[in-house]
C-alpha cells in the first residue's frame, strides 16, 4: 500500500544543475527564494490542519533539530533510532511505521517528503508520491550528495535569476513541478 494512495503525499526538494543536494552534509547554497518558497510551499496557510515534513535523521539534523515548526508543520523523522528524538519530534524506522503514525494523527493536510538522498530515493523508488516540486539552481556547486531525476518528465513553471549569499553569484532558480504519470 502507498501512502499517497491515501495522503496527498508530495516529494519537495532543491538541486543544483547535476542534481545534487549536498557536499560534505551541507547544502553549499544559501538562496532566499528557494528557503522561502519552502517555506510556504509546506505550510498549510492557517488551514485546521497540519502539514508532515517527512525527512531523515541527518536532515532534521541540519535543519537545527528543530521540534516546532510554524505554519502548522510538524516533523517525522525516519530513523533506525527513533527513541534518540526529543519529545514531539515524531520518528518512524520504516514506511510502514510512518503509515502507522499517520493513521494516529488527526486532521493531516499534506505529507511533504523532504530529504535526504536515500528518504527522497525511498520515495520515489516506490512511485509514493503525487507531485515532486523541485527547485533547480543551474549552477554546479560540485555536490557530492545526488538524487537523481527524469528532467524530461517536469514542466519548467517558472524561472528567475537570484542572487546565491554563499558564493555572491547570480545564479538562474527554475521551478518544476511534475505528476505521477
Ligand atoms: N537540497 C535539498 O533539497 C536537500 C533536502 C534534504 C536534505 N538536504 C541535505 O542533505 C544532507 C543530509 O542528507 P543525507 O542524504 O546525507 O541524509 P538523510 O537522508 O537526511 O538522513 C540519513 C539518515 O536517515 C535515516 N534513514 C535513511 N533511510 C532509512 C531507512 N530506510 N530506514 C531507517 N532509517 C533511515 C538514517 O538515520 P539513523 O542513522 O539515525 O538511523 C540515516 O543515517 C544535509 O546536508 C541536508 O541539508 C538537502
């Protein structure tokens, strides 16, 4: 059984042009724009409902342990120790796992699977998802973490050219979006 068969399960990431994600467990780019449109993408706008950032442990890691997010997200990390977690940071082991906690929780709008390589491969792997929203930073910022994706498969939405704070380049930010086919 998949997950988006029964939750509105959507893959969300940011790559640079050879798809990477990551060097030495660090995304090498700091752009305004793609934390923004992050940001706003998995909040849920002041619905009743709450939004799961689904991720692994080295992500939630990097994104400062943080337990409490606003927007009315809440975090699952999948994890082989989901007991190390501090109280309200849920955890799962596995897909199944997941799907259990999912069913235990009331009133979920969406399910935003957020990374890293072997949770986005996971995912996709599977075929769980109903839309992947992926940022591509047309830039090669030699990434040593990469998820591999069928570019021909997305449709560009839009594109700009933003301003990267880590380097001070201007580097071009397109947005792609794609369905399950
Ligand atoms: N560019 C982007 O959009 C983006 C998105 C997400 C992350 N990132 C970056 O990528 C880096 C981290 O990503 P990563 O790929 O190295 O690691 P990750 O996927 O975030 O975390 C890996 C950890 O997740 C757990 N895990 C993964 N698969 C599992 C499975 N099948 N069953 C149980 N546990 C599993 C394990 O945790 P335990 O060791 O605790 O068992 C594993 O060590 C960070 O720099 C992060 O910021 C970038």
């Amino acid at each position: 059984m998949k997950l988006s068969d029964i939750y509105d399960v959507n893959i969300i990431l940011a790559t640079d042009a050879k798809f990477g994600i990551s060097l030495s467990g660090v995304i090498p780019w700091n752009i305004s724009e793609d934390m923004q449109y992050f940001r706003v993408t998995t909040s849920t706008h002041g619905e009743d409902k709450q939004n799961i950032l689904l991720m692994g442990r080295k992500t939630w890691e990097y994104m400062g342990r943080k337990s409490v997010l606003n927007g009315g997200r809440r975090i699952l990390v999948i994890t082989t120790h989901p007991e190390r977690l501090p109280e309200g940071v849920l955890g799962a082991r596995t897909v199944e796992e997941v799907g259990s906690i999912l069913a235990s929780l009331k009133d979920i709008h969406r399910v935003w699977v957020c990374g890293g390589r072997d949770i986005y491969n996971l995912f996709l792997s599977r075929g769980d998802y109903r839309m992947i929203y992926w940022n591509k930073i047309d830039a090669d910022f030699g990434c040593d973490n990469r998820v591999f994706l069928m570019e021909t498969a997305f449709i560009c939405e839009s594109s700009e050219f933003v301003v990267d704070k880590k380097t001070g380049k201007m580097v071009e930010l397109l947005y792609y979006k794609t369905p399950v086919e």
